[in-house]
C-alpha cells in the first residue's frame, strides 16, 4: 500500500467520523423516540453509498485512491455496526423485545437493500 492511499483513507476517516456525528444529532433533535433513528439512517446512507462505490469500482470508474478515501475511510469511519450492536442491546437490557428485533431486522434488510440499489446504479453508470 503507498502512502498516497493510508493518507486517503486518514482523510476519508477525518471527514467520515464527524458526518456520522452530525447526522446522528440532526436526526435525533427532530425525531423524539428512544429508538436509534440516526444510527439506522447513518447505516442506511452509508450502505447505499459504499454499494453505488462499489458499483463504480467494479466498472473501473474509481481510482484506488479514491476508493480509499470514500469506501474504506469515509465509510468505514461513517457507518457505525458497534454504536447499532449497543443501542439493540441497550433496547434488550430495557425490556423492549419487539424494538430490538425491529431495529436488527429494519437496519439489515433496508441496509441490504440500499447497498443494492447503490450497486445497481453504481454499475449503470
């Protein structure tokens, strides 16, 4: 790996982190609920844009830097699987059943499917 890609993915990383902070406080100042909201829409944004990235890589439109600095550093810095295992098994720990398996099911299926229509538009392109 040169050092112009671990320089793209600390600068994807720099970017990626904050968004998913100020996306989290934006979601949850407008929508009063205990559930996750900004965790769900952080993952479901980044899974859609890492599969239209993965599209684009996979039709030789992203250069390896690129897919450096977007996939692996402002995605892997963006989305978030640990604060979603957290906030299940702090919805477990509250006796809130249904709502944990909600959140399980509705992250990986709509996250499922944003990352493939991401890759379907990625791949048109």
């Amino acid at each position: 790996m040169t050092p112009w890609l671990y320089l793209a993915v600390a600068a994807g990383g720099f970017v990626g982190a904050p968004s998913r902070y100020l996306l989290d406080r934006a979601v949850t100042r407008r929508i009063e609920s205990d559930l996750p909201w900004g965790t769900f829409a952080i993952n479901v944004t980044g899974s859609f844009l890492l599969g239209l990235l993965t599209g684009l890589a996979a039709t030789g439109h992203l250069p390896d830097v690129a897919k450096a600095l977007l996939a692996t550093g402002f995605c892997g810095a963006y989305t978030t699987f640990s604060t979603f295992t957290f906030e299940t098994v702090r919805l477990v720990e509250d006796g809130r059943l249904l709502e944990a398996a909600g959140n399980v099911l509705a992250s990986v299926a709509v996250g499922l499917a944003a990352a493939g229509a991401g890759l379907a538009i990625g791949l048109a392109l």
